[in-house]
C-alpha cells in the first residue's frame, strides 16, 4: 500500500509538470496573437486544455523516454505535454462529429460558441457558428502540438527521432476516425469494433507516446517492440473500459452524458456483443432505441438492461482483463529499468481501473 501511495503521488508531482507546461507555452501565444482578432479563442482553449484530463498521453512519453535510459528534465515534460495539445484536437473534433455537448463536465468547445452567439444575438445559426469555431480552435491545437514539440528544448537530431513516430500517431488517429465513421454504417461487427478503437484511441493513447519517449531518448527496435507488446493491449483495455463508461458511467465522474454514445449509435464492441447475443425481442428494442436520437432516460434503461442480460457487460469486462494482464505480463521481458517498469505497471492501473 505504501508503494501505490508513493506512486501516485509521484504521478499527480508529474501531472502539475505537464499541467505546467502547458499553461507556460499557451501564455506565451497571447502577445503573438493577431492585433485585431478577438482573444476569445485563447482564452477557451487554455480553459479546456487545462481543466482537466488524465494527462495519460505526456506520462506515457515520459515513461517511454525514462525506460530508454534518458534522465528526468523539462525538455521531455515539454515535448510530453506537446501530445496533450494534440489530444486536445482530437477531442474537440470529435465532439462536433459526435455532437456531445459537454467534455469534462462542462460545455463542449463547439457549445461554448454557440451559446456565445446566441447570447450576443448575432446574425446566423448559432449551432453552425459554434461548430465552424470549434474546428479552428481543434485546428489550433493540432498546430500548437507541432510547435511545443519542436521548441521543447531537446537537440534537434532526438527530435527529429521522435517526431517520426508523432507524424505516424497523427495520420493513424485519423485514419482511425475515418474508419470509425465507416464503421458506423457498416457491419457493425466485434471485429470491425476492435480494428476502431485500436487505430483510433489505442495506440495514440498508449504504444505511440511511449514510443515518442523512446525516439527522444534514441531507444532502439528491441525497445519500441517492447513497448508496442505492453501498449497495444493496455490501449485496447483503456478503450474498453472508456466505452462502458460511457454507458455506465456516473456523469457527475465522467463529465459525459450517459446518452450521448447510446443517441449517437457508437459502433463499440460493447453494443456489437449485443447485438450478437440478443433474442428476438432484444434485437428489435435494439433497434428502435439503439441509435435513436430523440432517447431519453428511460429507453437508456432498457439498453443498458439488455447490454447485462446479453452477457455483453461481463464480456467486455472480461476483455478488459485479459487485455491489461497480457500488457503487465509484457513488461516482465522488456528491457527496461525498475523504476520505468513499476510506473509502467502503476499507469496501466490507472488506465483501467478508472470511474472517469
């Protein structure tokens, strides 16, 4: 128990680094802001970047660099932090597509604009105004991810060796929405669910920054292997579990609506299993509600009732388990030190053990 303690502490001292950072590099944007155009976007961003988020991405990189035999420093909490603005993008992107109205227990960014526009009375469709602005503050970010990147501090040839595994994570992300999107309209298989989440969250979430630290720290093939061994399962378990949050969730935790994936007719493997579980009845309440924008409290009840009484809860569930016990276990071999492997171990905790 003491050692957890002292890990986690140790975890939440690196979170205010990131954390830190993050507000250092946003700050210095504001006197290179355009004369004339208003600072509103600034100031949104800085809000949503800062208020909340696991920082799983940054201690990923960290951990990647520190099992590559490189020192602690600010460098690498800079170019750490750097993937935050990225994920940042992402989520803002994603929000509009999936129209979710909040992120983190407040307004989602394309909200915030709308309402922005609604309370100025200003011509045009607030909705519209709102989604149009959110992009450019997503787009913002993917911008500002490059730039922290590349001024974190680190020499350019170590930056250089990084930043080839963060072009490759940028086009697997999208990629991955993309099939996403596709995904919805097609066969909506377990198989089709998984090829998702692993290109699109799994990855980017886990394999990529640990071997974005690597790169940093000039760790070879044996390691990024290594690393890819223990972050593509613990990514996939991450997934998982932030899709039965999604459902199951407590909203006050998770700062989602329990009905947006449900509204939305998310393609996940939990509703896939569902599908491919239920009886007659099952599948025709499946598909009057699953999907059905207009759900209410109610009919989120009665599919959640069908998710347990399929067995498709307690698949995932068991999913999530063998996952993360297969990335532990992939850390035993790895040719990392003590400590890099103990955070590794505390993190993957953290990645799947989680009520938010």
């Amino acid at each position: 128990m003491t050692i957890e303690v002292a890990r986690e502490s140790e975890l939440d001292e690196l979170r205010r680094r990131f954390d830190s950072a993050l507000a250092a590099f946003i700050d210095r944007q504001d006197p290179e802001w355009p004369d004339g155009a208003p600072r509103g976007v600034l100031a949104t961003l800085r809000r949503f970047v800062l208020m909340g988020g696991k920082r799983l991405r940054p201690m990923f990189c960290y951990w990647g660099w520190r099992g590559a035999g490189g020192a602690d420093c600010a460098e690498v909490v800079v170019a750490g932090a750097a993937l935050e603005l990225f994920h940042a993008f992402a989520l803002i992107h994603d929000d509009i597509m999936d129209g979710s109205d909040r992120r983190r227990g407040e307004p989602s960014v394309h909200r915030v604009f709308a309402e922005l526009h609604a309370r100025s009375a200003w011509r045009g469709d607030p909705a519209s105004f709102g989604r149009n602005t959110a992009l450019l503050c997503g787009d913002l970010c993917a911008a500002w991810a490059d730039q922290m990147f590349h001024e974190c501090g680190l020499p350019a040839a170590q930056i250089h060796q990084g930043y080839g595994v963060f072009a490759h994570m940028r086009t697997e992300v999208i990629a991955g929405q993309y099939l996403d999107l596709v995904s919805g309209v097609g066969d909506g298989s377990v198989a089709s669910a998984l090829t998702v989440i692993r290109m699109k969250a799994a990855r980017y979430t886990v394999t990529r920054p640990l071997q974005i630290g690597a790169g940093l720290a000039g760790g070879g093939d044996e390691l990024h292997a290594a690393y890819a061994a223990f972050g593509d399962p613990l990514g996939d378990a991450f997934q998982l579990r932030d899709d039965v949050l999604g459902v199951f969730g407590d909203p006050a935790l998770t700062g989602k609506s329990i009905l947006d994936d449900l509204r939305e007719g998310k393609p996940t493997v939990m509703m896939a299993l569902a599908r491919s579980g239920a009886d007659r009845a099952q599948t025709g309440r499946l598909r009057d509600l699953f999907g059905n924008p207009d759900l209410d409290a109610g009919g989120a009840e009665e599919l959640r009732r069908i998710i347990v009484d399929t067995g498709a809860l307690e698949r995932i569930e068991q999913m999530i388990r063998v996952r993360a016990g297969a990335a532990v276990a992939a850390l035993a071999d790895a040719p990392l030190p003590g400590p890099a492997r103990d955070a590794l171990v505390a993190l993957a905790g953290s990645a799947v053990n989680r009520q938010r």
